[in-house]
C-alpha cells in the first residue's frame, strides 16, 4: 500500500492535531482492514503488531519526522538557521518573554509558522527543543536583564492578553515592576511615571494578578514583597535623578532632601537666589496633616509660611520661600491627586 508512505511525506509540510491524526488513522484501518480481506471487527492491535502487519500510527509517524525536521533546522545551514531563529524569536516578541520557546510549551495557536506548531506538537509528548537549566551552550535563545521572568508568575489567561500592555511599557522581568530596594512593589501610576508615560486609565488586570501573588499584604496596601522573592532579584538601572542647580527644571518635577530630625523637605523650583550658599529658591510644599505612610507617595500642599520661610513678611501673598540644598536634595515626579500635590 503507498497510502501510509503519500501521508508521511505530506507530513514534512504540515502539522496535524492529535484528533486529526486519529480521525484519519480510522479512516485508514477501515481501508487495509477491507484490502487485507479482515472483518470490520479485527481488533486494530492485529493492525499495529510488528510481527502480524507493522503499520504504524500516523500521529507517532509524525513526532518522528517533526524531531528529525526540527532538529535539521536547528543545526544545519546558514539560512535554515537563521529561519528557525527569526521564528524563535517572534514567539518571543508574541507572549513578551525572555525564555527560549525551545524550553517552554507553546500556548498560541501558531497559524502559518510550521515551527511554533511542530513544537507545540512535540509539546504534548513532554519534548522540548532546549533545556537551559542543565546546559546552557544556547543562552543565546534567552533574553537576558533579569532573574525572574513575569510569565512564571503570570496566570495563563494573562500571558497571552498582557503582552502588547507589558510590551509597550517595556516590562519583562520582576524587577522592572520593584522599586530600587528591591523589596516593595511600585504602584501602577508610580511605575508608569518612572517609564515616563500617561498614568491615566485602570489598572490592567495583569498587574493586578502579579499584585496578588508577590505582595505579603493581601489588601495590597503595603507594598512588601514576599520571603520567596526578597533576595533572588538585583535592579542593576537604579537611576537617582539629583538636582543640579543649573539644570532647567521642569513643570512636573519637584526637590526633596532630608532633614535629620524632621520631616523631608518639599518644594518647587521658583528662581535665582543672591545667597552664596544656595543658588536657587524653591516654593515651600508642605505634608498633608503632618503625616508620612512610608507605603504611599504623601500628599503635599502649598504652605502658607513658616519658620523656613526667606520671603518679605510684607508681601501678601502667602508664599513660603526656602532656599534648595543643592548637594543633598533630588528631584522626584509629581502629579496632582485629589486637589493635592503628591
């Protein structure tokens, strides 16, 4: 019979499911059961036993010829190369993701890519391409920046939904989604002001799934990471943007440094100063009822006047000028929330 043989060689070009595969093996066994002049109810084991008939199953068929083809690909030409690594690697850019898609199963459903769907084939026999834990020759296939992988601890819903979110905001690994210690997670409008982009709209429920996961506070209301993943990260862009008194500010920025003994000190860029010591004079922002939650961005308004204050008492405009400490203090984002500055 050269129907088994026609399928075989069909099979370099296409892959089929494992229903698939069974809904034509059934249509097969009926054909050489009537050539081989058999009953309609010979078992089909008499069909598959090397020692009576031999034929093999079109499904393990095709996992023998998805591995040798796969493997052909991986290692042979220039070209075919570079193919399989341009194919890797959109499966990569798809779920946002710094793994190798030779070590992970492949969840999407891989139209016009043979690559992606002969491994997500080989997926569901538990073979994989590439195991990276144990050798690493191909660390080339991994994109590198961090321990921690946000697809590890993403839900399955979310890999797939989140990635054009995480894409654009140029998330990939836990430790863009931390602040500098390490230690607490970076609220959402926070985070977006460290990417410099707009801090409206809700919340992505992605976020939200890692915010259930890693925090200790269930309420997420503190921001401390758990045990299991204090430790095992490193932020190696940890960016302070200091002040520098003859640099332009601008209109979303406001300097704070620490006082020993006191409250941090809060204010705006206003203007030149004639003092020796400082060169620049910053409008007074003071705290909200006196009160700092080391969890939360504190909430600052304009104070009226204090002991601080370096302006004319006569002026009338209750304005409270102070000058910056230039060598201690940084600036910090801002935006105003609930008519305050925070």
């Amino acid at each position: 019979m050269v129907i088994v043989p026609r399928i075989e060689y069909q099979l370099a070009a296409i892959v089929l499911t494992k229903r698939e595969c069974e809904n034509l093996m059934t249509k097969l066994s009926s054909i050489i059961k009537r050539r081989a002049k058999l009953a309609k109810s010979t078992p089909n084991f008499i069909l598959y036993e090397k020692e009576i008939m031999g034929v093999k199953h079109i499904y393990d068929l095709q996992i023998e010829i998805l591995c040798k083809n796969l493997l052909y690909q991986a290692n042979g030409n220039e070209k075919l190369k570079t193919l399989f690594l341009i194919k890797i690697s959109q499966e990569q850019k798809n779920i946002w993701t710094s793994k190798c898609p030779g070590e992970m199963k492949i969840e999407s459903k891989c139209h016009h890519n043979w690559i992606l769907a002969a491994i997500k084939a080989l997926n569901e026999v538990n073979i994989t391409l590439c195991n990276h834990e144990i050798k690493n020759i191909n660390e080339d296939h991994r994109i590198k920046g961090g321990r921690i992988d946000i697809v590890e601890i993403l839900g399955k819903k979310f890999i797939k939904n989140s990635a054009i979110s995480r894409r654009n905001k140029d998330i990939m690994f836990l430790e863009d989604l931390l602040e500098a210690d390490g230690i607490n997670m970076l609220k959402w409008k926070h985070l977006c002001k460290e990417k410099g982009l707009n801090t409206k709209g809700k919340t992505p429920k992605w976020f939200k799934d890692i915010e259930n996961k890693i925090l200790e506070d269930g309420n997420n209301i503190i921001r401390k990471i758990k045990k299991e993943y204090i430790g095992q990260v490193t932020k190696s862009n940890i960016h302070i943007n200091l002040f520098d008194e003859n640099e332009k500010k601008g209109k979303n920025q406001i300097i704070t440094w620490n006082v020993e003994g006191d409250f941090p000190i809060f204010c705006e860029d206003k203007k030149k100063s004639q003092s020796k010591k400082c060169k620049r004079i910053g409008l007074h922002l003071e705290l909200v009822n006196d009160k700092i939650d080391i969890n939360n961005s504190p909430f600052l308004k304009k104070c009226k006047g204090c002991d601080r204050n370096i302006g004319k008492k006569n002026k009338g405009n209750k304005e409270c000028l102070i000058y910056i400490e230039n060598e201690i203090s940084r600036i910090i984002e801002k935006r105003k929330e609930e008519n305050y500055i925070q």
